[in-house]
C-alpha cells in the first residue's frame, strides 16, 4: 500500500473520530467560555455557595473513606475467587454503573427509607435516614462504590501469583498478603480508582435528589445547587459548573497518572 494511500486513511478515520470528539468538547468549551471570570468570582461570593461546597466535600470524602475501607478487601475476595457466586457477585455491585439514578434512588429509599423492606430492623422507633446528611453519603457510596471496585479487582488480579506463593511458602496469612504484598503493588491502581469513585461522589445528583432531598443546609450538594440555580441565576448555576468541571478534570488526570504508573510497571515486569 502507497503511502498516500495509507495516510488518506489515516485522515479519513480521524476525520470520522473527530465528529464525536467534537460533539463532546464543545459544550464543555461553551461552559468555560460563557463564564466571565469577574461573574465567576461574584457566583463563589454568594454565602451560599461555601456551604455547599463544604458539604459536599464533606460527604464526598466520608463516601470515599467508607468504599476504600470495605470495597477493598471485597475486591481483593473477588480477585481470588472463581466460580458462578463470585461472578455474580461481580455483576451484581457493578450494577449501580448502569441503572439510571432515578431508579437507584428509588431503590435505595425502598430498602432504608422510613416504609422500605428494612424499616422495622432499621428505624424500630419509626425514624428514618432518608433526606439527611447521611443519606447523601449513602448515595454517593452506592453509586461511585463500582467505579473503585471495577479498579482494584482488575489491579489485584495482575498481582503475580508467583509473589503470593512465595510469602505463603514463609507463613504469611492471608491478611498479611493481603496488607503487605497485594495492596502495595495495586497502589497505582487503587488511587486511579479512589480518584474516579471521588469525582462520581462529588457530581452525583439523581439518586442523592430521590434519596435525601434537596434541602439547602442540609442535603444540598454542589450538583443540587446547580439545579436548583438554573431555575433562578444562571450566573451562580454557571459559576458551580466550571467548579465542578475543574474539580473532574483534576481528578480525571490524577487517575489517568496513576493508572499509567502501573501500566509503567506492568511494562517493566514483562
């Protein structure tokens, strides 16, 4: 094949690529662009405006800790484990990634809500946590929990065998494979993941909207004061957009380094 022929094709495929790379660019372009840097200080100004920010760091953080500490010893079980329960158990916490957030928050309120399937064990004094502070974290860690566990399980399963044998072979434990072989080496990955889990926490809406409100003070997070701001300043409503953007983008790329260190590793041990 001539090499023009072979470039023609080049540009034709990136001609055709760009079509969506486009699509998908220039609305977040607009945004930048529409936002005046003198209306985006005014928007941040507002009182407002930090307390929701602080709650939303706040709950997003408390969200994180909670998926780290529990999503990562079930990834490194699943890791393990073969056969048709660990696959389905697999599937099943991967779930939340597809279903909208509407349903996921109809779900939730049906499972902890004041009448859900375990209100009696729950709430025997007829409360509830629906529309609180900790329904918001609640929201946050049932749909960024698979974006940690996706990470940490494909992580853990590219752990070599061979090192795992080996500290066995000297008496190591299982949490002490698990502590001091398994953890250290999927590091990378675990922060990769930790970062994805944190922006999905951060710019939840649906399910944190069903599930806990939106109840300035109290349940309000950045995502619910953009919504309820476009129906009153766009300014303000654009203002937490960039915020929100920016705060993606830097956890976007603090993912991307961290999952191309242990790409750099794979490499290495190869």
């Amino acid at each position: 094949m001539s090499r023009h022929k072979l470039r023609s094709e080049r540009l034709a495929l990136a001609g055709f690529g760009s079509v969506l790379a486009l699509f998908l660019f220039m609305p977040l372009v607009s945004l930048v662009i529409a936002t005046r840097p003198r209306s985006f200080v005014v928007a941040l100004g507002q009182p407002f405006v930090w307390g929701v920010l602080e709650l939303s760091l706040l709950t997003t953080l408390a969200s994180l800790a909670i998926v780290v500490v529990f999503g990562t010893p079930l990834a490194w079980t699943l890791a393990r484990r073969g056969g048709a329960a660990a696959r389905a158990v697999e599937t099943l916490v991967e779930l939340p990634i597809v279903i909208p957030p509407a349903v996921a928050g109809v779900a939730l309120l049906l499972a902890f809500g004041r009448r859900g399937l375990f209100a009696g064990i729950l709430y025997p004094e007829g409360s509830s946590l629906a529309f609180s502070v900790l329904s918001v974290v609640m929201a946050q860690v049932f749909v960024s929990a698979p974006f940690y566990l996706q990470a940490a399980i494909s992580a853990f399963r590219r752990v070599d065998e061979r090192l795992i044998v080996v500290s066995r072979s000297f008496g190591a434990g299982p949490l002490r494979v698990f502590r001091r072989i398994a953890v250290p080496l999927a590091a990378p990955a675990l922060v990769g993941g930790a970062a994805m889990s944190f922006a999905r926490s951060l710019g939840e809406f649906g399910a944190t909207l069903m599930f806990a409100g939106n109840l300035r003070g109290v349940t309000q997070t950045l995502p619910l004061a953009v919504y309820t701001a476009l129906e009153s300043d766009l300014g303000v409503a654009q203002a937490l957009s960039v915020l929100l953007m920016v705060v993606a983008l830097a956890l976007l790329l603090v993912a991307r380094a961290a999952l191309g260190r242990t790409g750099e590793r794979r490499g290495g041990r190869e």
